[in-house]
C-alpha cells in the first residue's frame, strides 16, 4: 500500500485548555489547526474547567474549518475520527468526544477515542518517522510526567514511572508564582534561566537514585518556596534568573537521568522526550549530551508538536487503525484518568 491509499485521519484533541483538530496521512501531518484558551485562565493563574469547556465549544467547528484547509481536503475525503477520550478534564474531554461522534456519524466513518498522554508519543512519528520497538518515551507535561515503555504504540505501552505528587509543569506553573512571573510558567523561568547561575543555589532533587522510575517535584517546590521566604525575612533582593537556573537545573537533572538509566536498564537505544515541558531549551539540551555519552538515540518533536495539539491524536488514530483495531463504539464515554496502557479507549 502506498503512501497515498493510507486512511486519511482527522484527530481532535480537548484534554484541556487547546482545541486541536490535525489532519494526517500514515506518519505524515498534511494539516492542523490550534485554537488555544490560555488567555482566558491567565488571571486565575490556572485553567478553569468551565472556562476551558466553553472556549472549546466556540472554538470546535472553525478549528476543524482551518484544519481541513490547511491540509486541502474536505470533510469527505476523511477515513477516520479519532478524539481524546482521555486522561484529561471531564468537560472538556466531553465536548470533543461529543464532536467526533457527530463528525463521525455524519461521515459514516469509524470513531477511535484514544489516550491522550499516548498521542503526546505518537506526534513524533511526524517529525522522525516511524518510532523504533520497542523506545522508552519519557512525557512530561503540565498534569503529567511520566516514563514509557514502548513496545507498540496502538497495542503495547507499559508505565515504568509516575509522578507521587505535582507534575514538573505543575511545578513550574507554581514556582513561576512565587517569582512573580507569568502564567503558564515553563516559557518564562526557562527565559530567566537562561541569564542566571544554577550553581548559586542547590534545591533537592526529589526520589533521586531511590532505584525507581518515579518523579517527585512537591518537595523542590517547597524548597524554592522557602528560600523565597529566607530571602524576603532577611530584606535581601531575589535574584530571579539564579532561582529559576537552580529550580530548572534540578527538574532536567532528574528527568534526564532516569530517563537515560531507563534506556539503558531495558536495553533500548531510543529515547523520545514529549509533552509540553519537552519544548523546554535546558531539558533538550541535558538530554542530548547525556543521551550522546550514553550511546542513545534521542527523539524530540518540534516545539510546536509538543504542546497539546490534534496531530499527536490523528497520529495515534492513524496507528490503531493500521494495526487493525475495532473502533470504539458510538456510546464511548470519556475517561478522565484513562490510563496509559489502554491507547485505544472502548
């Protein structure tokens, strides 16, 4: 079969606070569209459910509209629906299930609700083709930080970590807080960490070397938390980029290590970074050397592809469907904590 005569996927994504709609072709994106509510939750300093929910409802159709014209197709060239049926917000999971049944009832075309944090491995085969079995895929996004092993995206993923406490977006949204700087937090302290000294300050590194794949960032929190608090007791200025080097030194330094350790315990040699955090410049950087010394292969979508978007859904589609998986039936319901080993939701 060539690349041509592949089923032509549209994938439609609102775990949160984007409305994504992408348009692929086997691994090859031919169009997408991202309609992003943030501006609405900046001054809650987090996303409001309802919030999130009504943009979505607003945005969905001409999200779609944009998507099937950049990709120059029309809602009837389309084989297949595939939705985020979780993990993900409730509300907002449920206006974009609700859509793709509509889209694929209306097209008699087959329905796939897939997993969210799954996709976020599966928009790489975008970028760097199809993904090597098995791979380790280390996700670390605002509600999520987890490491993969990946032995076939539309059938065989296992959790070898998670998160015990705040996710490392959570983190950064949280530490961005305490230094005043702008909601969400991962763009701007990796901006001010650019002009400071990580080694100024040496924050906890949390279950470092505790000979498990889990994270822990609760503790570097509080951590930077408190000497915010030394610093403000003793009238001494903050030295906000020095902060911010030292906070995002110690978040890559764990992440990159137990990646790699992953990598080489399981006797992979490819390692894919995704997820929102995964656009981080230190994190990219630190995972490259130590991937390099390590003799590992690693894979990083560009930063566009790595913030929730409908291509990592219609790649995860486009997946199940060449495995030759069923569809999900039209009564599917969402799943809020739909774990990672079930990328096809029933």
């Amino acid at each position: 079969m060539s690349d041509h005569d592949l089923p032509l996927v549209l994938g439609i994504e609102t775990s949160c606070d984007e409305t994504g709609v992408g348009i692929v072709r086997g691994c090859e994106l031919l169009g997408e569209s991202v309609a992003s509510s943030v501006d609405q939750h900046v001054r809650f300093g987090g996303v409001v459910p309802e919030v999130a929910s009504r943009a979505h409802l607003e945005a969905m159709t001409p999200t779609v509209r944009r998507a099937l014209d950049s990709a120059g197709v029309g809602l009837a060239d389309i084989d297949a629906v595939a939705v985020t049926a979780g993990p993900g917000l409730a509300g907002a999971l449920l206006v974009g299930v609700s859509a793709a049944k509509a889209y694929a009832m209306a097209l008699d075309k087959p329905l796939y609700g897939v997993n969210h944090l799954v996709g976020h491995v599966a928009v790489d085969q975008l970028e760097h083709g199809p993904l090597p079995k098995p791979a380790i895929a280390l996700l670390v996004s605002g509600g999520h930080t987890s490491l993969l092993l990946v032995n076939d995206l539309a059938t065989d993923v296992v959790s070898l970590g998670d998160t015990v406490d705040d996710a490392a977006g959570e983190a950064y949204d949280k530490v961005a807080r305490l230094l005043e700087l702008p909601y969400p937090g991962g763009p701007p302290i990796d901006r001010a960490a650019q002009q400071g000294d990580p080694k100024t300050i040496r924050f906890p590194r949390g279950k470092w070397g505790d000979g498990t794949y889990d994270f822990s960032f609760s503790g570097l929190k509080t951590a930077v938390a408190r000497h915010v608090e030394d610093a403000d007791r003793r009238g001494e200025p903050l030295v906000v980029a020095d902060i911010a080097a030292a906070f995002q030194e110690a978040v890559v330094d764990v992440l990159t290590r137990k990646a790699v350790d992953a990598c080489v315990e399981y006797g992979v040699s490819t390692l894919v970074i995704s997820g929102g955090v995964a656009a981080n410049s230190a994190l990219r950087t630190l995972a490259g050397q130590r991937c390099r010394e390590a003799g590992i292969t690693l894979r990083v979508p560009r930063p566009r592809l790595c913030t929730d978007n409908g291509a990592m859904i219609a790649a995860l589609g486009a997946e199940v469907v060449a495995a030759g998986l069923p569809p999900s039936s039209l009564d599917l319901a969402t799943d809020t904590s739909l774990p990672v080993e079930s990328p096809l939701a029933r």
